[in-house]
C-alpha cells in the first residue's frame, strides 16, 4: 500500500520524528510512504508530488491548515488521487470540535473559525481521527497517531548529567505549567544545578508572537526565569530533541492546557521515555495511569508533595530510572511504528 501524508514540517517542532518511524516501519511491511510536497533534504523524509498509485492520503494536523510550498493546483491533485473513503483527517490540534478554551488556551476564538474547520474536514473524508481515547464529538474515532521507537532510546547515565532539569518545547500556551514546575522546583533550587528552557521565545519573544491578538498565547515570565537563574537556550532541530532530553536528570511533561483537557497524546508522550531521563507529569494523575501505567504515579508532580517529589527524584535518579524502564517495555509493544502503521491501515481499508 502506497500512503501519502500531507503534514506541513518543521525543522525543530511536530511530530516528524513519528513520521520517520512510519516510514521505516512502511519499508519494513512491505508498503511505501511519502510526504506530500518538493523534495526538502533538510527533513530526511521522502518529500514527493507523484501520487500516481497512491491507495491512501492521511491529512495530519498540527499548525496549520495549509500546504507546504504548494502551488494552487495542489488540492485538485489529491482529492482525485484517492475517493474520500481512502482519504483519513488526524486532528492533532484539537481543533475538529465547537469552540473550547481552558486556562487560557483555545482551539478557535469564533463559531464561525470552528465551523468552517469542521466543514472542510467533512469534506474531505467521514474517517475523522483524534489522538485522545475520549474524543468529544460522537463521529470522531480515537487514534493515538504518535509512536514510541525502541531506536530512540538512550541509556540511563546519571553520572555525566549537565542539568538537573531540561524541558524541550516552544512557549505557546506553555506558561501555566512551566510556571507550575518551576515554583514546585524553588523550595529546592539550592540542591539542584542547571535548568534549561530550549526552544523558541524563552529568551526573548520572537516578533511575530507579539502580535496583539496572539501575545497571551505566548507569554513568560522572563524576569522570574532569571531569578532563578534559569538558562534559555535555542530550539533544536526534530533529530537532536531526545539527545538533548538526555542532558537532564529530570524533564517535565507539559501539555498544553487543551491538550490536556481533552486528554490528548503527542509526540512528547513517547519520546521523553526514551530519552534516558526522568519524566515528571505536570498531568492528571487518571490520564497518567491510563497512559503510562499504575508505577508511573510515583512520578506525577502533584500539589505540596511536588517540591518533595523533585528533590527525591535528583537524589535517587536511579530508583526512578526503574520506573521508566518498566514503561519502556509497555511502550515498546503497544506503541511501536509497526503497531501505528497496522492500525492506520485497518483504519483505511474499514
């Protein structure tokens, strides 16, 4: 089976490390996998516009719903490519639902934004897809689209650490829980070394988000990052993001509050387990279980025990470490590339 994703990439942001995976598990199975759009050797990806044979297109969101340096005959080539029966929408965003917001995050500020989205994704196909076991609407089907990648994985060395604490991730809607984590971690900065923020804007704000209407979206507290003397570091390309996960004893896992709300998945889910650190869940304790497993609550940053939970983890990494690796395990024979690409093919073929 040739199947063609249509998915605008970054070169340090999204889900293209879950990409690669499909596509090596493609190659594995016997089937083939392209990304719609020109050649770009900067994502090693197979980037093509031939969709001659082509058994299937999958539409995943994230960002944006436009294509990537496309030109204006892009959509008439792969709405006739395949009927809609073959054509599967991912909504990694959240965004196929009425307007929602919580905690300050949203997925559309207008009616009319909510229902124009849901109107072109109709459109296009009924296969209507979320990464969240309990989508909202009554049509929308549950699939978990990201992977865990056994090659990922790096082993646990806390000897040659360079940071107590590295969080990997840009700032939109981001603040509400870094500022949760940070001020769990003060009681106890004294016993702990560096902390990195690396990604996007926890410097200084890029000029684009500040932009009126957007600014909110992006806001941080830079003054009380460097009280406590928190280094802002630059984003990192998609390839480099668990080596860099690897610097830290400890990496908090933050969703945006959305995504949290409607107990989404993403990329982050999976790839910090493999990244031969400690993951602390600033999430809900029931979505951590059903994730991660019963052992993985000894790792939730929960309350006035958060402060206790941080100090433990930097002085006993490897008894964590134990935790981690019985979630690796889990992960690598419930969420593999093999798994997902199964799946997605039962998805198309229904």
């Amino acid at each position: 089976m040739k199947i063609v994703f249509v998915y605008w990439g970054y070169e340090n942001a999204g889900s293209m490390l879950d990409l690669k995976g499909y596509a090596r598990a493609a190659e594995t199975m016997g089937h083939e996998v392209i990304i719609y759009g020109p050649a770009n050797p900067t994502f090693a990806l197979d980037y093509s516009q031939d969709l001659n044979g082509a058994d299937a297109i999958v539409f995943v969101v994230e960002w944006t719903t436009q294509l990537q340096f496309g030109d204006r005959v892009d959509w008439v080539r792969l709405l006739e490519a395949v009927p809609p029966e073959r054509r599967v929408v991912i909504d990694c965003d959240g965004c196929y639902n009425d307007p929602l917001e919580y905690a300050g995050d949203y997925n559309h500020k207008t009616e009319k934004e909510s229902r124009d989205w849901i109107e072109f994704c109709d459109s296009l196909t009924s296969k209507i897809y979320q990464p969240t076991p309990r989508p909202l609407r009554p049509n929308v089907k549950s699939f978990f689209f990201h992977i865990y990648d056994k090659t990922w994985e790096t082993p646990f060395d806390f000897s040659a650490k360079d940071y107590s604490m590295i969080y990997v991730g840009h700032t939109k809607f981001r603040w509400h829980g870094m500022s949760q984590v940070l001020h769990a971690l003060e009681p106890v900065r004294h016993k702990a070394g560096r902390i990195g923020l690396v990604g996007e804007g926890w410097d200084a704000p890029l000029e684009w988000t500040e932009w009126e209407e957007i600014k909110d979206n992006y806001y941080v507290d830079r003054d009380y990052l460097k009280r406590l003397d928190v280094e802002a570091l630059p984003p990192v390309p998609f390839a480099k993001v668990i080596e860099t996960m690897e610097r830290g004893v400890f990496n908090p896992v933050i969703y945006r509050p959305l995504f949290e709300h409607l107990h989404m998945v993403t990329c982050r889910t999976f790839e910090t387990i493999a990244g031969g650190t400690i993951p602390l869940f600033l999430l809900d304790r029931q979505y951590v279980k059903d994730v991660f497993g019963d052992a993985a609550l000894e790792l939730v940053l929960s309350g006035d025990k958060a402060s206790s939970t941080i100090e433990d983890v930097l002085e006993r990494p490897d008894y964590y470490a134990d935790i981690v690796h019985g979630i690796r395990k889990e992960f690598a024979k419930l969420h593999t590339p093999e798994v997902r690409l199964a799946r997605l093919i039962e998805i198309i073929e229904e």
